[in-house]
C-alpha cells in the first residue's frame, strides 16, 4: 500500500507539480478550502497472469494526481465520513497496517488520493458480487503519477470499478461541482448488472471452483460458458453443465420433448400422455383426446419459458398456445397430461443421481398488512436475492404473468390478502423466476433414484436433469401416482449448490471426476525462457531435443508460433496471447514459450505457471521504455517466470549474471545454474561449485586435451555431455554466445526429464542454418564471401558479435599469432559490418553499439530499420556512427569509417559488392527473410544461375 504521508509534507507542500500555487475552489459549507477534483487516468492495462506487480491478475491503472497531491484525505474536510457513510464496507480493508480497519485509520492519518482510488476500485467489485483483496499504489516517477494496482476476476468489472473510483474521488472532493457528479446507487446497480452479464453462471462457475481445488487450469474461449479445462492434449471442455463428454444425439433428444416422452414410455418408465401440434385448433383437439387438465408447452424450451399448467378449458388452451408456440425454436407446442403434485429436480451425472431437490415456485406469504406488491418488495429486500444468477436467489419479478396469475388466484397485484394466504406468483419452480429449493437428496427412495438414473441412460446423457411431479419423492412414484415430465441437457446447480433449504450438494465433483479421472494430469509440462540476449536460440534449441525425444512441442517465439515443426503463425509471437494459443492446441503435449520484457509489462504471462524457468543473462536493452529504467528494475520484470515456477518445477539461471543468479531466492522449486567459467575464482565457477556441492545440478564447462566439454555437476558426481566444437551451432566452439545457449538448452531439457543422451543428440543434430534458427547467426556462402546473417539488435549482443568475428577472423596456423598494422591480430581477410539499432534504445545505447562495432569490422555501413520507432531519417544512424569515431579517437577501432547506407538491402548489396572472396560480411538485419534472398540470389549469380531455396517457400524451421 502507499505510504501515509509525513505530516510535515502536509503542511507544508503548497506547490504543485509545476512550481504554482495550487487551485483551490470557493469554501464550502463548512468554511473549508477545497482543493480542484484533478484526479485522471492516464493508462490502463489488464495484467492477465503472473506479472511485474504480483502474482495473480490485476488492473494496473497510471493515475495523476494533478493538485490533490498536495491535499492528503484528511485535509479535505468530510471526505472520510462521507466515503465510509457511501461505503461503510471499507472498514473491512487492513491496509498495510495488517488489521481490520486498516485503511480506514490510513484515511483519518492522511493518504494520497491513488491509494484512495485503489481501495473504492476493490470494494466497487465486491460490492457488484465479486471477491478481491489484493491491491497496492507506487508513485510512477513523476509528480504526483502514481500506479494504482488492484485485483480483479472479470476484466470489464474491473475496468468500469476503477473508473468509478476515479469519479467517486473526484465528487468527493467537490461535491457540488456539477463536472463532477457522482450517483453512487444508479452506479453500483449498473456495476452490478455489469458484473451479472459478464459473469459465469452458477453452474459454470461450481465446475470451474472444483476445477481451480484440483490445481486443473482454466481457459474462457467465449464471453460466456465455453470455457477449457486443462491445456493441450490433456485439456476438456464445458459450456455450462455440458461437457467433451455429453453426447450430441443425447443432447438433440433431451430438446425434442415428444421424442423424449415416446423414449421413456417404451422403455416403461411413468411419463405422462403426450402429443406434438402445430396449431392453437390442433391443440384443443390434443387436448379433448389425452383430457383435462393439461399442460402446454414448447417443444424445445427451456427455463419453463412459455410453459403453462393445469389448463382445464379449451379457451384456456387457446389462451396459452400464442406463448408456447413463441418459445418454441422448432414452431412445435407440446401438449401433455397435467400431473399434479410437487416439482422435483433429479441431477444424474454419470448415470449416478448426485442430488435431488424440490422447487418451489416463486412466491409470497401474505401477512394482512401489506399488498401482493409490497409483499414481493419484502421479499427481494432478501440479502440472499439479486439480479439474475447474482447471488443463491433471483429477485422475483411481478410482471404482467404473475399479475394474471395473482388475479387468477382472486386478488390484485394492489389488494391486502388475508394473513396466511399463499399467492403464488410463478407456474414452474425454476430458479430463474424466483423460485426456491429444498434438498430432499437424502430422502429420495431407491425406486424413484433407479427410473432418474434410467432416464438419463435412454436419453444418453452424461449430465442429466430429471423432472419428477409427484405428491413424493420419498414414495415410488409407480405407487402413488406421478412421472417424469421433462429430461434437461446442461441442468442448472443452483439449486443443489445453494438450496435455500437443507444441505448444499457438492454436485461438481463428479463433473470433474468424469472429466480428469483421479491420477490423471491436466497440465503440460511448459519451459519459459527469458533474457536479454540468445532467447530464441534457446527455445529453439529446447524444442529441438525434446521433439527429437517423441514429444510434439508447441513453441513460440519472436519468429512465431511453431507446432511438431510447422509454423502455425508468423510474427514477433514471444507475447502471452501466443502462449494462451499453443496452450489450446489439442495436440501440444510440451509448450516452450519465449518470454518477453514487453509481454510481461504490457500483459503479465499467459498463464499460471511454468515448469521450468530458464533465465540467460541481464543487460541494458530497452531501459528507458515502460517505467524500466534500472539493471535491477529489468531483473525484476524477468523474474517473473521465476516466481512462476511450482515446487516440483527447476529455474535454469545464468551464474555468470549476478542480476540472474540473484534470482534463485525468488523460486519456489529447485535451481539448476549453468556456467560459462572455467577458473576457480570467477564468480561464476565459485557460484557453481558451492551449489553442487550442496546437492545442486549445474551444466558448466570444463577444459580438456580435446577441447570444452559440456558436464553436467549433480552434487559430488560428474557426467560428461559433449564437447563443444561439436555443436554445429557454436562453429566449432567459435560462436560462445551459442555455447551459453547450449548450456542453458541442455538444463532445462534435463530439468524436462531429457535423459543425457537425449540432450548429446539434439544438440549434435541442431545448426543455426537459415530454416532451423533464421537470423540466428546464420552462415552463408556467396561466391567465396562468408556471409552471416543475425538479429544483433542491442549492446551486448554486438559484444558477443564482435568476439565471434574476432574468432572468425583469425588467421591461417601457419600465421597464427602474427599483429596486424593496426596492432590488432593479423586476419585473412577483411570483416564487413552492415550494422543497425532499433531507434527506441538510448542514445548513448546508440553510440556504444556503434564503438563496440567498431573494434570487431575492418568496414562499416549503418543502416536504419524500417521502423524508425519515433526517430527522425538518419538520426539513430548518426549516433551509431558517432560511436565508431569515437573507438577511432580512443584507438581502440579496425574501421577507419562508418559509411550511412539507411536502406536496409541498399547496405547489404554495397556490402556484397566490395567484399572479394575471403572476407566475412556479417549483417545484423532487421528483415531476415530479404536479407537471406539477396544473398542467395548473388550466390546463385556466382555459381552461373543456380537455384536456392526460397524461405517463402520454407516458412517451418526443420525438426
């Protein structure tokens, strides 16, 4: 929560953000000076999983303040008293202070308005039916911005409450501004008919609480019942009470009430008379041939919509046929014998009834006192009665029916009856209409329990819900006169979960039984992967081994989505909507996501957890976007997938990073590092060597006669893996940036389950040619030129780059160790660079780039991206350039210039076309795929014509 204010800024602060003095309005009643309501939205974004600011969903809404930062809640005369009389529920919230009545003694103290904001946004939503705690307030940099963080369950409520907690602050402040005014009751009713809507139903949402106990994720796929259980090939799914499992012809049955009477009936089972008509003439002469009374209802309704009972006359069939026919889909009306008794509701699931309750229609006891109305007043004045499906009761509404049948009954909607007398105010039990239940689970006998059962196997479903008039369930209907009158497919819970009588049914159980049999999972194991630099390598790299293994892998990443090797979806995909993607693909059994800073602020993760966490190192890109402006504020915003990670999961960390190996506090699960050093005495190598030696697990290098090679430390044993110039990806051991993404690789693979031999094979089997890893360090042949093409987009990166085509660049053995002119080493051929940084890294990011560029190329070209991010044509170019002259100044620098080719393939041919055979021309690219056609398209000129693939054509990497 946010600090209380110091009384001393209280008193003192008279300025506001500008330096004036701040507005204050005419005094009001009281005599007291009030401040001008200033308080506004900047931004609000929906944090849809683990996220920067905490681990479950919330709202983070970018608040100004404007002059209320200098008017604390208890300098504004009335504001506290008049918000608690608004809403006296506040005095539950503990604030930071850990107690009831927290926040409500932060009011009386003095807070900033933010904070104020943050606690009305929480109770607007628990006020509208919908429980959230958590919430906290953190100034946003500058003056008087602030970043109010609040829980929520349905994204819209959740929107709509903090809007309104900005205009209940406002109209606090002023109460007579006419700007600014505020109705509290007309605007929480609209909340709540908000919340109502956008809500799960009863039943949906019983499923989906048993579903959140067992630990089973959950998925909405529309704004209302479809929702999915599970992820990939383990996921089911629901829309209402219907599940994966509830048969379409069962359910096309159940809708065909004529077809479900003739079923039970022949199969022996107490139905009453029945016949199908299509016209109000037809359903008199139904009528006169099964006999009063009777009933008329749709052939396919439901909720007992246009169902009308006990009808003794043919007018009164006639009276009632226009409404069955209007509810009826099919334009078919049923008419049937009329069983009197009461109305019971028999839940099978899984042809085993799971509970039994007797409805009873809405209604009203009179009292002498007061009329039908008043009395149906009273009775939704019930705490227990909301709006629709709002709460365990419906408020009942008198409309022109119950009035009909209010008069039928020989009184009006105005009248006083006399004290005792019963009016019945609905036809059907249904709870929808106001209705109530009884739990009569317990009392149902065996016979009555073995014909519900029956007739949810003749109809074939899964869910069923039984209805039975009789004078009781406790008696066998074939005794005493009854039957079943109606089998419904997708059958509320209501009743059973929150029976107004009697004990609640835990009815969803079974549901979830029949869905995810106990010892069966219904997650997936998921690798994320994050970092500054070598993420989708990585994840590359991951998916690789473990789709080598047999596992059909699901993996996204700033290339796309790719699923068993084919490219779904194309684009920058390392956000959370792509990972909510892969997570409803049926047949992914292994989800890799790549993880992105942007993502994570912009969204949070999408999803709960992760299994396995792989973080590969921290460095300054992208500071200076989204309030990130620190090394440490940017750890902080990647280790969200470490906190994402369950007990059973492992988080793969970097222990040559401080930023990453810090992160290992923050997992609840177990940390698998890996490191590059090789010395006792590098951070790194220490790090790992007093993790193994507490039990620990750690892939780390370590040198040989043969070279490196890549071992796995697991307490006090060893385990050889591979050695490193075998890895197609690293060169020959020269590309070390791909040597600490195999390192990483091969933890997480292990942490998956991958066997060692699991892990050699995949690596030895993956390359970084152009349809594996596309500008990833990929490695092209034109006409004698050695050509590299990659995304090096930011300062360490171009580091990593530039220690690559050093190695590269090395001269033959026989020369080896000879100094060039510029006292560098002496290299075969000339270095080439066609180097570009995006334009919203910072300016000195910028120059950096261009310095360190400059120490590894012999010639330089910048480019600019297509996107120039808010930049203007030649500017980032400029600094780039400026950083190239500046390693010429110091002397550190082999490229005596940088020439600015902005165009991207216009820098790419000056290139090709001044590099002779024996050079190396290295492109960091911004579009790979026209990179890779120039370039292909010149080595085919240089072979007389020869064709190349075209990754138009090739869009999937291989394996």
């Amino acid at each position: 929560m946010a600090k209380t204010p110091p009384v001393a800024r209280r008193k003192a602060a008279t300025t506001d953000s500008n330096g004036s003095k701040p507005r204050r309005r005419a005094s009001d009643a009281t005599g007291a000076a009030r401040p001008e309501p200033t308080l506004r939205i900047l931004e609000t974004r929906i944090l849809r999983g683990p996220n920067y600011w905490a681990r479950e969903p919330v709202i983070r809404m970018l608040v100004d303040l404007g002059i209320l930062e200098s008017f604390p809640s208890n300098t504004i005369a009335n504001f506290t008293d008049t918000l608690l009389e608004l809403m006296p529920t506040l005095e539950d919230h503990a604030c930071s202070l850990g107690r009831r009545g927290g926040f409500v003694t932060r009011l009386r103290d003095g807070t900033w308005m933010g904070h104020v904001a943050e606690h009305i946004a929480l109770e607007f939503q628990n006020l509208a039916g919908t429980d959230v705690r958590h919430g906290k307030t953190r100034s946003a940099g500058p003056t008087g911005h602030y970043n109010c963080i609040y829980e929520y369950r349905e994204e819209q409520v959740g929107i709509r409450a903090g809007i309104m907690a900005v205009g209940l602050v406002n109209y606090l402040v002023a109460p007579t501004d006419p700007a600014h005014m505020f109705d509290f009751a007309t605007e929480l009713e609209e909340l709540i008919s908000l919340a109502e809507r956008r809500a799960f139903g009863p039943s949906t949402q019983a499923l989906i609480d048993e579903a959140v106990s067992r630990d089973i994720p959950f998925i909405r796929l529309d704004r209302h019942s479809l929702v999915q259980f599970g992820h990939g090939i383990h996921q089911q799914r629901i829309r209402a009470t219907m599940t994966s499992r509830t048969s379409a012809i069962g359910v096309d049955i159940a809708s065909d009430k004529s077809l479900t009477n003739r079923l039970l009936d022949s199969a022996g089972l107490p139905v009453p008379k029945a016949d199908v008509v299509e016209d109000e003439e037809a359903a008199v002469a139904a009528a006169n041939r099964i006999g009063y009374p009777c009933v008329v209802k749709p052939l396919d309704g439901n909720h007992g919509r246009g169902v009308h009972l006990d009808l003794r006359t043919a007018d009164a069939v006639r009276a009632a046929f226009p409404e069955a026919l209007r509810q009826s889909r099919s334009g078919d009306v049923v008419v049937e014998t009329y069983i009197s008794g009461n109305d019971y509701r028999c839940l099978v699931i899984g042809g085993k009834v799971a509970a039994i309750a007797e409805r009873v229609p809405a209604s009203v006891t009179a009292d002498g006192e007061h009329t039908v109305r008043q009395l149906v007043d009273i009775a939704n004045a019930d705490p227990r009665r909301g709006i629709g499906h709002e709460k365990v009761l419906t408020r009942i509404k008198l409309d022109a029916a119950a009035e009909e049948l209010v008069r039928a009954q020989g009184f009006g909607p105005d009248d006083v009856p006399p004290e005792g007398t019963w009016i019945k105010l609905a036809l059907t039990g249904n709870m929808s209409t106001g209705g109530t239940s009884i739990d009569r689970t317990f009392e149902a006998h065996p016979d009555n329990v073995e014909i519900a059962e029956t007739a949810a196997r003749i109809v074939g479903l899964d869910v069923a819900g039984i209805d039975f008039i009789c004078p009781d369930i406790a008696t066998p209907v074939r005794e005493t006169g009854g039957g079943i009158v109606e089998v419904n497919a997708a059958p509320g819970f209501r009743m059973h979960t929150n029976p107004t009588e009697g004990e609640p049914q835990y009815v969803a159980k079974p549901v979830i039984d029949s869905l995810f049999p106990p010892g069966t999972t219904a997650r997936i194991p998921i690798v994320a992967v994050t970092g500054t630099n070598g993420k989708t390598t990585t994840v590359r790299m991951i998916a690789h081994i473990l789709k080598l293994m047999g596992r059909r892998v699901g993996m996204t990443s700033t290339d796309g989505i790719v699923v068993d090797g084919r490219l779904m979806k194309k684009g920058d995909m390392s956000g959370p909507k792509s990972a909510q993607m892969v997570l409803q693909n049926p047949t992914v059994d292994t989800a890799v996501f790549e993880v992105a800073r942007g993502g994570i602020l912009r969204e949070g993760l999408g999803y709960d957890r992760n299994d396995v966490a792989v973080v590969t190192n921290i460095s300054g890109d992208h500071l200076g976007l989204g309030g990130i402006d620190s090394l440490g504020q940017l750890a902080n915003v990647k280790a969200v997938i470490v906190e994402a990670v369950p007990r059973p999961g492992t988080a793969v960390l970097n222990a040559d990073d401080s930023y990453v190996y810090r992160m290992g506090r923050h997992s609840r699960g177990s940390v698998a590092l890996f490191s590059m050093s090789t010395t006792k005495g590098e951070d790194g190598f220490d790090r790992v060597d007093g993790h193994t030696r507490r039990g620990g697990a750690a892939f780390c290098l370590q040198n040989t006669p043969q070279g490196q090679l890549i071992v796995l430390r697991h307490g006090p044993r060893t385990m050889p893996v591979l050695y490193t110039h075998l890895i197609p990806a690293t060169f020959g051991g020269q590309a070390r940036m791909n040597v600490a993404n195999a390192l990483a690789a091969a933890a997480a693979a292990w942490a998956c389950g991958a066997h060692l031999h699991d892990i050699r094979q995949g690596l030895r089997t993956f390359s970084t040619s152009f349809f594996q890893a596309p500008g990833r360090l990929n490695l092209l042949d034109v006409g004698g030129v050695r050509v590299v093409i990659d995304y090096c987009h930011n300062v360490d990166g171009m580091r990593n780059l530039a220690d690559f085509v050093e190695r590269m660049m090395v001269d033959s053995p026989t020369k080896a160790g000879r100094i060039g002119p510029s006292g560098k080493p002496a290299r075969a051929g000339r270095a080439i660079g066609v180097i570009g940084i995006p334009g919203d890294r910072r300016d000195d990011d910028q120059r950096e780039y261009g310095a360190i560029a400059a120490t590894a190329f012999d010639e330089i070209i910048v480019r600019e991206d297509k996107n120039l991010r808010g930049r203007q044509p030649g500017e980032t170019a400029g600094h780039v350039v400026e950083g190239v002259r500046r390693a010429r100044d110091e002397g550190t620098a082999r490229a005596a210039k940088a020439d600015k080719v902005l165009h991207e393939m216009s820098a790419v041919r000056t290139a090709l076309r001044r590099a002779g055979p024996g050079d190396l021309v290295v492109c960091c690219v911004d579009d790979a795929i026209a990179v890779y056609r120039e370039a292909m398209a010149r080595a085919g000129e240089a072979r007389g014509g020869t064709a190349f693939a075209d990754p138009g054509e090739l869009e999937a990497p291989e394996g």
